[in-house]
C-alpha cells in the first residue's frame, strides 16, 4: 500500500524516516532547505511516498504504477524495472523508448551486481564528418532532428537480456501492463499536454496524426489509444526481441529511415547486442556506490568528483562559499577528463583505473586553491535534454535497479514509426560529431568520441546504487539532463550523506553544475546568497543562474521499508506498496 502525506506530515518526514535510518550516517541532523530556497524557488516539496514492502519512482505515476502492479504479483525488481520501462514508452514518449537506448544498474539481495549496457550505436554506413557540411566546415543540424540523427536502438534488447538473467518472470507478463496502457488507452496529463506543444518540430514527422490530431497538441482529459504500439508491444511481449529487430516492426522502422534519407538498416538492427559491463565500485566515506562504466561516463566521472571530494573532511556547509567552490573545483576536474578520455571501450583505450583511483584524486585535489577558482585549460582536441528518464525499483528482498533511458532530445529526433508507433532517438549527437565544437550540450569533447560505424556513442548517464556502512542498500537514484546528470546525482548522494538530508529534502536543494567548458558555474534559484554570490565571483567563478538543472527520481532504505521521491521539478510519482 502507498502512502501520501500532507504538508503537515511531510513536516515530520526528515526526523520520523531520516532518523529511522540513522543506522548509516551515525548522528543525523536534519537540514531544512526552506533555509537556502530563500523564498526564490517554485519548488514545491517533493512529496515522498512509503511502501513497506517495494517501490517504483519515476516521471510517470502510470508507469511506476505498471512496475508495482510486477511487483505485487510476485515479481522482483529486475521484472518490476522491465515493467516500468516499457510503460514509460506508451506514458512518457518525451523520453520513456524503444527506439533508443539506456543503461541499467542491478544490485541483487545475494550481493550480485551487474551492469547491461544497452546503448545505442552508429550504423554501419556513419562516417567521421557526416554532420559536417562540407562547403563550410560548420556542424549542420542534422545530429538532431529528422533521420540521419538516429542510433541503432537498444532499449528492448537490453531490457530483455536483463529479464533473462535477473528477473523471474516471462516477457509478455513483464509487459502486459505497457500492452494495457497503450492499447485501452490513458488519460493525457498536463505535463504531456506542455511537452508536446514544446516540441512541435515533431508535428513535421508522422507522429502528428496521434499527437498532434487538430493542429494542436492533443488536449489534457483526452484518453490517448497507441494501437500501433500496442501491436509492437505484443509482437515483442510474443516473440522477445526477435519480434523488434527483425521482421515487420524491423521493416516498419528500415523502411521510415529510408523514406527520410536515414542509414539504419535491417543488418544494423540484426547486429545489435546490449553489453554486459562490470558496475564501478568505489567509495565515500565508508559508503559504497555502484555506478555505471563506460560506455558511459557517468560513473567515473562521479567517482573522481566525490573521491577529489573526500580529501576535503569535513566538507563547508550546504550553500556556503566553500562548499560550492570546493564542489565546483571537483567537478571541473572530473570533466576535463571525461571530455577528453572517456569513450567506448571497445574502440577506445579507456584509463578507467587511474580516473577512478585514490591516488590520482589526492593530486588533483592538491591543486585546488581553497581561495580561488581555476581556469579550465584550452581544449586538447588531439589527446583524444537532455530528454532522458531516470526510474529506480526496490523490492521487498532488497533486490534494486537504477535505470536511465533516453532518446537524447525531447521526443529524440522526432522521427516516427508509421505502423511501429514509437519514436526514434537523436542519439548521433552525443558523438564528438565535430572534435572541439561544443554538442547540444554545450559539451566540447575529443577524438575519442568521434564518429565510427558500430560505435557506442559517450553517455552522461549515471544510475547509482549506495550501500551504508554495514552494506545494506541506502539509495537507488539517478537523473536525466545530459551532462547535469553527472552534477544532479552526486548532489543528491553528497545531501543525503554529506549535510544529513531527507530524501525529500535531498531532492528538492537547489543544484549547482560545472562541466570544465564552458567555464561557468550554473545554479538553480536559491542555490546561495547573493553574499556567497559575491565571494564566489571575487574568487573568479564566472556565475549563470538557470532553471532546472536536472530531473532525478530516487529511493532510500528506512526501517520499515523504502520512501520513493520523483522529481519536484517536474511530473512523475513514486508508488510503493
């Protein structure tokens, strides 16, 4: 059963479930982040839900509904995380897919973790300078919308390699509530009524005659029936992944590529195969994490931020000069490296050893001037959004995942399967598509990530499970955001961990990101004072206040069970019972 609370009991949250589970920080003090929102920021509170027995968070209250309903029928959180995913595709096609990609991070009760890397990759017939327009040298448009901007899709082989190893349910049960959802039919919210009239370039694609029936986006209070993706569903739900890549959902979406000048291919589908990775272990403080390796980036990148972190005990307050400074200094750091040495490792030499060690961190972390900021260098091109969803699942063994799926752009490249009923991804753009010139991002990345047939491109994806210090589960979180993903979920964990927060609470602080180039700290409203506003650039930071930065969905232990918060920035809900 779920529970909600009131504003009144949301009061108590933070002593009654933080304290509850003391068991892995020692003495908490709660932290009230009403303190540093300083009257600027619209969020509301991020309304945790209880669930004693297991829990979904997500950005679709339909879809974290599809994973408990798993769940109650017995199912672990392996079956539970297929569940979810595959109903974000019908509920949330902002970004929920299968025509993309994801990442998929699993802790079992028994101490089993494991990494499915189901990203996608460049057909066979990409090139180095494809996005190049060859008069002028300059980046064309074509990385991001329409269909030369697509990667081969990962997500269902992925999502079905990890039910056939982890999960102890079949497919088509896994995927009955998606079948459900998309053939009868859900009632369109507000939130997908504003993400569509948002993104109307893709009204220009086939999908208009579902989405956008009148001219308009379709209206909040209408039911909205997917029959096409309901029979994809099934052809999938009956024959696995077979039914995906190959045969007549497979011509479907060969035939609309090369209807629109895109190079996927039947042989580009038949190749693809999801990637079995080892999750990156590392440590904070007596705490563990379990993140994701290259392909993406997530996991070194946050490992060398919180392990540069860790030579600073104890941190500055939340939302003083020192805290921000020390945490932006790290993070420059992390991301000089990530733009230049991370990549696929099947293609690339990849130092994940030294990224990811003690050693290496305590000399960076010997160069930061606790007074002043550092410039990040020029780039070195020779030494080598956004729109994703992030879900996380626990059940009542204690079995977890942390998923983040993506298309890359809102709604990706706006392509649509006629007779597929789904999107495809834009996810050609998170190549270095032009080494040194800034992606949709504003990431300026190197050679490593280039362009190459068969590739996988470089993710900011980081699902992330923490143990505590006794080496029972503590957090299962992750974000969507691009870059801001790396940011948004190392603040979560430092919140939690660092400055003693809910998860509520954790959640809901204002965020900060520094992503090395361009070399400007970024803040949400309420970040800090306009005093520490003033240190801060006297040390030399160059300051951007933003929106949201980011867009996580979490899950912490409590005695008891587990409290799910979605993200208090945008729509989603946890559902627990």
């Amino acid at each position: 059963m779920s529970h909600r609370f009131s504003r009144t009991a949301l009061a108590l949250i933070p002593l009654a479930f933080a304290v509850a589970s003391c068991r892995h920080g020692g003495a908490r003090q709660t932290v009230d982040i009403g303190t540093y929102l300083g009257g600027e920021a619209s969020l509301v509170a991020a309304t945790p839900v209880f669930g004693a027995h297991g829990m979904v968070a997500s950005n679709s209250e339909l879809a974290s509904a599809a994973g408990t309903e798993i769940l109650k029928q017995g199912g672990n959180a392996v079956d539970a995380a297929v569940a979810t995913g595959f109903a974000l595709a019908v509920t949330y096609p902002f970004a929920g897919n299968i025509g993309g990609g994801g990442f998929m991070n699993i802790h079992m009760a028994d101490g089993r973790a494991a990494a499915i890397d189901y990203r996608e990759i460049a057909p066979l017939a990409a090139t180095r300078d494809m996005y190049v327009d060859p008069a002028t040298g300059k980046l064309t448009n074509k990385s991001l919308i329409g269909h030369l901007a697509s990667g081969v899709p990962g997500a269902v082989a992925g999502m079905a390699d990890a039910l056939a190893k982890y999960g102890t349910l079949p497919l088509a049960t896994v995927m009955a509530p998606a079948i459900r959802l998309a053939k009868d039919g859900f009632i369109v919210d507000s939130s997908l009524f504003r993400s569509l009239r948002g993104n109307r370039a893709v009204a220009q694609f086939a999908g208009k005659e579902l989405f956008f029936p009148t001219g308009e986006a379709v209206a909040p209070g209408t039911r909205l029936v997917q029959a096409d993706l309901a029979h994809t569903l099934e052809i999938i739900a009956a024959k696995g992944p077979a039914g995906f890549y190959t045969g007549e959902v497979a011509e479907a979406l060969v035939a609309e590529e090369k209807r629109g000048g895109g190079i996927i291919t039947m042989e580009d589908l038949k190749r693809y195969k999801p990637e079995w990775r080892t999750p990156i272990r590392s440590t904070y403080r007596g705490y563990t994490l379990f993140t994701m390796p290259p392909a993406s980036s997530g996991g070194v990148t946050m490992t060398e931020t919180m392990n540069i972190l860790e030579n600073f005990a104890p941190l500055p307050r939340f939302g003083s000069a020192g805290y921000t400074h020390l945490l932006t200094e790290a993070f420059r750091r992390a991301f000089i490296d990530r733009n230049e040495k991370l990549a696929d490792p099947a293609f690339v030499k990849v130092p994940i050893e030294q990224l990811t060690s003690k050693s290496y961190a305590k000399e960076l972390a010997s160069g930061i001037d606790r007074a002043h900021a550092t410039k990040t260098p020029a780039f070195k091109v020779a030494a080598e959004p956004e729109h994703t969803t992030h879900y996380s699942v626990a059940d009542a063994k204690g079995n977890v995942v942390s998923t983040t799926t993506t298309l890359n752009g809102g709604y990706g490249s706006g392509v649509w399967v006629p007779k597929g009923g789904f999107f495809m991804n834009n996810e050609m753009d998170d190549f270095a598509a032009q080494p040194g010139s800034p992606n949709m991002f504003g990431l300026v990345q190197g050679e490593a990530n280039a362009i190459v047939p068969g590739k996988r491109m470089l993710s900011a994806m980081a699902p992330t499970i923490v143990l505590d210090k006794d080496g029972s589960v503590l957090l299962v979180v992750g974000a969507a955001g691009g870059p801001r993903i790396i940011t948004t979920t190392t603040e979560v964990i430092l919140n939690v961990i660092e400055h003693h927060m809910s998860l509520a609470d954790a959640m809901r602080a204002p965020r900060l990101h520094h992503q090395s180039l361009p070399d400007t700290l970024r803040y949400e409203p309420g970040a800090f004072s306009d005093a520490v506003a003033d240190s801060l650039r006297a040390m030399g930071h160059a300051l951007q206040r933003t929106g949201g930065l980011a867009n996580a969905n979490g899950i912490m232990r409590v005695n008891g069970g587990w409290i799910g918060v979605r993200e208090p920035r945008s729509a989603g809900g946890a559902v627990g019972y």
